[in-house]
C-alpha cells in the first residue's frame, strides 16, 4: 500500500488519500474505469498533464482490492 500522502497527480495537487476519500464518497466501485471517472470528477486529477493517468488507476485498483 503506498503512503497515504504520497502526490499521485502533481497539477491538481492530488494525493493517495484523495483518491481514497473520493472513492469512498461513492455509493459503489467495483469496475476500475468508472471509479476513475468519478474519482476524476471529484478530484480532478489527471485533467491536466494526464502523466498521473497510470498511478491514478494502480491506487483505484490497490484501494478496490484492499
């Protein structure tokens, strides 16, 4: 598991913990690609450069998992 307040996302300033809290601001998530669309809505990560794409999904699918 990586550290809570590890930046996944730089240009939005969007952490580990983030992700976190926004997934669990949902009623369900149980498929990758649209918890990443909604965590995306809520945070906003990966809007800007996209670079943080990839690191974004890795925490969705670690977090779903755990």
């Amino acid at each position: 598991m990586l550290d809570r307040n590890v930046m996944l996302c730089n240009c939005k300033q969007v952490s580990y913990a983030d992700v976190e809290d926004a997934l669990h601001q949902m009623d369900k998530f149980s498929d990758v690609v649209e918890s990443f669309d909604e965590v995306q809505k809520i945070t906003h990560c990966s809007t800007g450069c996209g670079g943080c794409h990839d690191k974004i999904m890795e925490a969705i699918s670690e977090i779903m998992m755990a």
